[in-house]
C-alpha cells in the first residue's frame, strides 16, 4: 500500500515551507524601502510648490 499524498492546493501553486512567512510579511529589500521614501518625498514637496504656488499659507 502505498502511502497518501498531502493534498496540493487547488491554486496549482507549490505548497509553502512552514518557515515560509508569506509574501505580505516578509521583509522588503533596502532599496525598495529607500524608494518608498523617497516617492513620499517627492509628493510632499511637489504638494508644498504647488499649494505656495496657488497662494495657500500652509503654516
């Protein structure tokens, strides 16, 4: 007799290894955090231009 198979996800993707934290929990890379901040950066200076710009006082 043969012994069970575990069964495969109905996905079709390989089964994760326990160790596995998954994809929304692992760490991002040094470089993608670095870009992060600096996309958010840039939108908040270029959101300071253009309200100084438009005449709004902002403090």
């Amino acid at each position: 007799m043969s012994t069970p198979k575990p069964p495969q996800p109905s996905s079709g993707k390989p089964p994760r290894e326990p160790g596995d934290p998954g994809f929304w929990r692992r760490p991002l890379p040094n470089r993608v955090v670095w870009l992060i901040i600096a996309l958010a950066a840039v939108v908040v200076v270029a959101g300071v231009v253009v309200s100084l710009s438009l005449g709004v006082r902002l403090f």
